[in-house]
C-alpha cells in the first residue's frame, strides 16, 4: 500500500473473496478491516466468484470507511472463464469519487 501511494496510485484490495483466505464471516470482516487500517483506499468488492455475502461485507466496509468500490471480471483472455463486462453491475452501484485527482 505503502508503494501504491509513494508511486501516486490508489491502492485497492482485488478481489478479497480470493485474496483473503477466510470463509467466516466474522474473521473475514476483521481482516478486510485490517488491510483498510494499513491505508487501503479501496475495495473491489463485485466480482465474478465473490458469493452475496462477501459483497455485502465488503459494500458495508467502503460505505463506513468512505473507500472506493470497484468491480472486476479478472478477464485476462481468451484461455480464462470470465469475460470483460460479465459483471453487469451500473457505475452508480460504484464509489468512484477519489479518482477525480486521476482524471485530467
């Protein structure tokens, strides 16, 4: 994170239902907090394998935390499973709002 920013970037957590090894709730809360407490700035939280549960924490997290919500298909190709715009999630469902400083 740390990097991210010295670089002038944004550091977003993609995807924590994969990055974060946890299946319980409650621990899993605590350790997306923890990645926020180190001075993430955002999360991705609509992915294509992330379960209800896993978005709704991750949406709650970022609107308690005013953190950037980000969605991902983790589309990397033809010889993947997921495809760009399979999420069909609308840019008002998004925080967006710290990249205005990106924006020229």
């Amino acid at each position: 994170i740390e990097a991210i920013h010295a670089a002038g970037g944004i550091a977003v957590l993609a995807p924590p239902g994969v990055s974060i090894k946890e299946t319980h709730p409650l621990t899993f809360s605590k350790k997306l907090l923890a990645f926020t407490e180190m001075g993430l700035d955002g999360i991705e939280c609509y992915y294509t394998t992330h379960s209800a549960d896993v978005t709704k924490q991750c949406l709650m997290l970022c609107e308690q935390k005013d953190l950037l919500t980000t969605v991902g298909s983790d589309c990397h190709g033809s010889f993947g499973n997921a495809k760009v715009g399979e999420l069909q999630i609308p840019i008002h469902q998004l925080n967006l709002t710290k990249l205005n400083r990106f924006l020229v």
